[in-house]
C-alpha cells in the first residue's frame, strides 16, 4: 500500500467505505420489505450479510490503521482517514440495528409494526443514512446539514411512539409483550437515525475542521436556521 500515492491510497479507502455502506443498506433494505410481509426476508442470508459486514468494517478500519502508521498524513488527509474509521463505525452499528430489528420480526405482529409505522419510520432512517454517505462522497455540506434536521423528524416520530406506547400500557387489555416490542423497534430505528446523523457531522468536520457534536447551543441554532 505504501508505494502507492498518498491521494489513490485514501480513494480506495473512501470507495471501500462506500462499498460497505451499499451492503449495509442493502440488509436494511430487507428488513424494512419484512415489515410488509415478515416471511419475505430470508433470516439466515441476512445473517450471513451482516457477517460480512462486520469482516468489511474491521478490514477497513485495519487499513486506515496502517495507512495512518505508514503514511502519518497531516491536515485534510489526516482528516480524511479520521472520518473514514469513525464513519465506518457508525456503519458497522447500523448493521447490528437492522439485524436486531430482523431477529424480532417473528414475535411481532404485522398490525402492531402498521399501527406504529415502522417502515416509514425506517425508510426516513434509510433516507438519512443514503444521504449522509452521499454528503461523504461529495464532500456537500448543505446535504450533511439536511440530515441532520431529518433527525429531528425520526426522533419526533420516536416519541410518538412512546407516547402511544404509554398510553396503550395504562388500558386492562394492553398487549404489553407486543407494546414493548413496539418501543423497542422503534428504539432501533431511532438509534439508527443516531449513527446518520454522526455521519453527518463527521462530513461537517471533514469539510470545515469543525467538530459539532456535544455543542448544544450551536447545533441547535443551526437546526433553526435551517428551518427558518
């Protein structure tokens, strides 16, 4: 890898996090089919992508490695491979929601994940994930800063759920096996939304140096502006 130049060396780095993110999306795809018809996802392939996934993730993170001990880049290249391993993190997880999302399909009835609108909930999530490595790709700020005012909305959707959740709980009849359930798909989801949303930011920090996370006041003042 060393011999290569510095600049084709992060590109197959970047085309390689691209790569995993198509898997990943391609699983959360699957599953979010699953909420229309649970018997449509076939477990075992899932589980086998998701294997997959995990093997991509620590080989990319095991080059970024390598690529900072031999190359010790400085500036928007250290930068570059910063977001990379953080992005692929973020990645990685994703890919462990959507399989615990697919694990709980069987026990949930299909009336529960309509009532509760998981799979707009999801596509939403999936929405902001795609465009969160397509801000990474382009290097596009006013996309990163779109996802992260989509975030609002998942959490809003979020606590929605809960607010029904806990309402539902309070009757003599409640399934709570099944409310609870409910809470936690949603749970995923949201967490989901989570890990674009750091996505988002570590295109921001790529772009501009700027770290934007746990900056409250600012980050909210962003999200007006947008909104405004």
């Amino acid at each position: 890898m060393s011999d290569r130049p510095v600049h084709e060396q992060i590109k197959d780095l970047s085309n390689s996090l691209v790569l995993l993110s198509d898997k990943v999306l391609k699983n959360f795809s699957a599953t979010l089919d699953a909420f229309a018809d649970p018997q449509s996802p076939d477990l075992e392939t899932v589980r086998q992508a998701e294997s997959e996934i995990d093997v991509n993730e620590v080989r990319l993170e095991e080059q970024c490695l390598a690529f900072l001990a031999l190359q010790q880049p400085v500036a928007r290249d250290l930068r570059k491979i910063i977001t990379i391993v953080k992005i692929n993190n973020d990645l990685e997880r994703i890919g462990d929601l959507s399989m615990h999302i697919c694990d709980r399909l069987a026990d949930i009835n299909p009336e529960v994940a309509e009532a509760f609108q998981f799979r707009l909930m999801g596509e939403k999530a999936k929405e902001m994930i795609q465009m969160s490595i397509q801000a990474f790709v382009n290097a596009d700020r006013v996309m990163a800063d779109e996802v992260l005012v989509m975030d609002e909305e998942v959490d809003a959707m979020h606590r929605a759920v809960f607010k029904k959740v806990a309402a539902e709980l309070k009757s003599p009849d409640a399934d709570t096996a099944q409310l609870i359930l409910a809470l936690s798909m949603s749970r995923y989801i949201e967490r989901m939304g989570d890990h674009a949303t750091r996505i988002a930011q570590e295109v921001i920090y790529l772009i501009t140096g700027e770290i934007i996370r746990h900056t409250e006041g600012s980050f909210e003042k962003l999200i007006q502006s947008l909104k405004d």
